[in-house]
C-alpha cells in the first residue's frame, strides 16, 4: 500500500509540473522561484541539522565493531575492524564511504525444510547500493556540463568515458542504464520478499520512486523526446549566476526533471536521506577503539556534589558510637 | 569528542564544493548568453525545420549513416521536396562550411565532443594542410 501511496504522489508531481508548464504556463514557478527555493531548503537544513549533531555529545567510544580489538602482542588486531589509530579510523571510514563495507556483511536468514534456520549471504543490496551511488555520482557531475562555462576538461572525459561505447547518437552513457537498473533492483528487493515489504515505509519508497522519475524523465529527454540542450544551458547558468532566464524553447519535460530534483532536494534535509552526511558522523564508525589504551573522562561531566559514607560516619561518629553500632574507624 | 572543529570545517568544504558552479563562472565571467553561430549566408533553410536539427540532428545523422552504410540509400527527400545526398562531409558541411564556428562552437558549449571526426573530414582543414 505504501509504495503504491508514495508512486501516486510521484506521479502527481509529475503531472503538476508538465501541466504547470504546458498548461498554466508556470515557466517562472517552475524554472526559477522553486529551484532557488529547493536550494535554499537543502543547504540552510543540510547545515542546520549537522550543526546539530554536531552539538551532541558523544564523550565515549561505541566499540561495536565486528574485529578483534588491539590487545596482548599475540592476539592478532583487526586493524580495520576495530582500528586503534587515527589511520586506521581513516581506512575505516574510507572503506565505508567509498565501498559500504557494512553492506558488504549483509546477511540472509531463510526457514528451511526441517524446520532449520540458515544463514547465508547475501551481497545484492551491496551491489545494487554500490551501483546506485556512484553512477550517480559520475551523473551528478557530468550535468556539470550545463552549469559551468567554459565546460571543465575533467567533465567532457568523464563524458567520454561514460561513452564508450559509442552507441548511436546521442551517444549512449553506460551509466544511465546501470543507474536504472540498480533503481529498479533496489524498488524489485523492496517489494517481492514478504517481510522486507512489510518493514518499507512510504519514505522508502518515496526516494526511490523520485530518483526513477529523475532518471527516467532524463533518458527520456536524451534518447526519446530530445531537448533543447542550448536553451537548457540558458536557464541552468542563469540559475548559478543569479541572472534567472526562462527560455522559451525549453520544453515541459525538462521543468518535470528539475521540478523532481527540486522536491528532492527540499526533502533532502528532513529525510532517511540525511544517512550522507550521517555516515560521517557515525561514532561506531569514526571513533577508534582504544578503550583499553586511553582513559576518557567525559569532558560533559557535571561536578557532582558527594557525600561519601566516610565523611558521613565523621558526622554522625558520637551518635552512632552511642547507639553502640560498629563503626569503620574508631 | 570535541569534534567540532573537524565537523564543521568538513561543512564549509561541502558547502563550497556543491557551490562550485557558482564561483568557477564568476571566475570566468560567464553569462547566459548561448554561443554567436556563423550561419550559412547563401542559404536560407537547413534540411529540416531550425528547431528539429537544433534538437534532434544527432539522430537524423546516424539514421543518415545508416540508410547509406545499411541499405545503400544516399538520398534524403526533406519536407518541402528538396533531395539531398545524405553525407555528412558533402552535405552538412557544404552549407555549414565553418564547422569550427558552427558545429565545434556549440558543442563546446554543451559539453559534447563528436567521435565523427575520427575518421570523417573537414575539407576545409584538408586544403589548410595541402598549403
Ligand atoms: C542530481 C540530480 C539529477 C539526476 C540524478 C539527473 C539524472 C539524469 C539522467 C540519468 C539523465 C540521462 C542522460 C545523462 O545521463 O546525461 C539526465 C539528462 C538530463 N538532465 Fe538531469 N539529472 C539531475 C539534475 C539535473 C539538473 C539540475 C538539470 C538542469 C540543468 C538537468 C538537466 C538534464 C538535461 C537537459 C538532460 C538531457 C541531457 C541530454 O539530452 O544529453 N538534470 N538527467
């Protein structure tokens, strides 16, 4: 039920901003209030929120990693799984960001024949999550081409690394098939094991759907529908150098695009999105386990008045020496 | 941790590299305006509608190839009646004779490098090297 909610309110947006645009005529809405606006959102609550969990205390370790923590010589340390240096927390960190290490340990528990409970591994989230990442990472930046002018020579051989190929013209990137398929993997993994199903929320699915839209209506312009590139570059350079133009050949289903990437974007900061900048700021991640090593006294502490049973017994030593119970020190 | 200091400064660093955009065309003094085009003066209409080949001349090209390479068909019967020998050396560039100010302007403007050139030429720099 979520996923068919989340799909319909895609699809609404969808349809608000075509018709906005080749019905209502909403060009400037569309192509320049609500993108200034989405990225206002993003970058005052992106920050915003790190601030916050920058203001967190976080005064010990969470040793919860998955090695062995450095110990007598003899014992052999998992130097990344449970580093004791600041490089190795680097390697760490690296590992997880760069290659999502923690995906990687990803397991499957199925009910057997028996009954008997088996585990197995199961190493498609991390595929289809790795996949994902970085062909939107090399998308993001070759869109770079409609933002900066001169074109930088990195963005123009990322392009041509992605076009290898060099199938039919536009030439095909190989990263547009691979992002819609992870997308699709991802959405497909959701929705065919009964319990996964049952654990996705509306927010889940809502991600999801969006990044399809945007990426569909994006090969749909390239490959099908064609678009104005120049009149595109137009308005995305007016957008960057607060010059705002809305040319008129720019067609309904590029405002679909960006008005996906804007909602995207405002939703950013309030959503399970944030696990980008959260990634970083994990403590069983960022933290070396050197509990053993280094005492860490909580610089939060409050100074506690205290009244220990010593100065206690001082206090009342005549009353409890006549009472004639024992005391500690006579 | 007393973190903050690294947190923070991993903020701005973000916070400038999604604005990057922004300061790199300040730097180089960019504005809106799309490239100046040569176009052709003795001709007054290219072989589809200006707003189709803006679009979609890419894909007229590789169906241009094709129709020759494939099916051994090397005329192409635009709109308006008008025949033309589906070449892109002897067609396109006989109108457009500057592809350096034509072709390479724009798409040095949007980011695209054509791989046609690899083995297809431009006359004009062939009688360049000629002397
Ligand atoms: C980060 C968010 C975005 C994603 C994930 C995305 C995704 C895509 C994808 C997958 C394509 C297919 C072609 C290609 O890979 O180049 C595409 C095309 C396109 N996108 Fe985006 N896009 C994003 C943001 C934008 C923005 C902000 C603009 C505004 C200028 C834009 C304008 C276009 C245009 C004009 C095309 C057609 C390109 C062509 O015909 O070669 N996109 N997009």
């Amino acid at each position: 039920m979520s996923a068919l909610y989340s799909l319909l309110t895609v699809l609404v947006l969808i349809l608000l901003a075509y018709f906005g645009v080749a019905a209502a005529h909403l060009g400037v809405l569309f192509g320049t209030v609500i993108p200034f606006a989405a990225i206002a959102v993003f970058l005052a609550g992106l920050a915003y929120r790190v601030v916050k969990w920058a203001n967190t205390p976080v005064p010990f370790r969470i040793p919860s990693t998955c090695g062995q923590q450095k110990s007598l010589p003899w014992i052999k340390q998992g130097r990344l799984e449970s580093p004791s240096s600041t490089l190795g927390v680097m390697g760490r960190m690296a590992l997880e960001v760069l290659l999502f290490r923690s995906l990687f340990r990803n397991t499957k528990a199925e009910l057997r024949d028996g009954p008997r409970l088996v585990y197995g591994e199961n190493k498609w989230l991390w595929l289809g999550a790795l996949a994902f990442h970085w062909t939107f990472l090399v998308i993001f930046l070759r869109h770079l081409r409609f933002f900066m002018e001169p074109v930088p020579r990195l963005v123009n051989l990322l392009a041509d690394v992605d076009g290898f190929f060099q199938v039919g013209a536009p030439v095909l990137y190989v990263t547009d098939l691979v992002i819609l398929a992870a997308l699709l993997y991802l959405l497909f993994r959701r929705l065919r094991d009964p319990q996964i199903r049952y654990l996705s929320l509306f927010t889940d699915y809502f991600a999801l759907f969006l990044l399809l839209g945007l990426a569909g209506s994006g090969v749909l312009m390239r490959y099908f529908t064609r678009a104005d590139i120049v009149a595109i570059k137009e308005l995305a350079i007016g957008l960057v150098t607060f010059s705002p133009v809305i040319p008129k050949e720019v067609g309904p289903l590029f405002f679909v695009h960006l008005f996906l990437l804007c909602v995207l974007l405002a939703y950013f900061p309030f959503s399970k999105l944030m696990h980008a900048p959260g990634v970083f700021l994990s403590p069983t991640r960022n933290l070396a386990n050197n509990n053993r090593m280094k005492r860490h006294v909580n610089p939060w502490d409050y100074p506690v008045k205290v009244h220990t049973y010593a100065e206690w017994e001082e206090e009342f030593h005549d009353k409890i020496k006549a009472a004639g119970l024992p005391l500690d020190r006579e | 941790m007393r973190d903050r200091g690294l947190i923070f400064t991993g903020l701005v660093l973000f916070l400038g590299l999604i604005t990057f955009p922004v300061w790199y065309n300040l730097a180089s003094g960019t504005s809106s305006k799309p490239p100046e085009l040569k176009l052709p003066t003795t001709e007054k209409q290219c072989v589809a509608p200006t707003e189709t080949m803006r679009m979609s001349h890419m894909e007229m090209l590789i169906t241009w190839r094709d129709q020759v390479v494939r099916q051994n068909d090397r005329t192409y019967v635009a709109a308006d009646g008008k025949r033309y020998d589906m070449s892109l050396t002897n067609t396109c560039l006989k109108c457009h004779d500057n592809k350096a100010e034509f072709c390479d302007k724009c798409h040095d403007y949007a980011g695209v490098k054509p791989y046609c050139w690899d083995c297809h030429i431009d006359p004009k720099l062939v009688q360049r090297s000629k002397g």
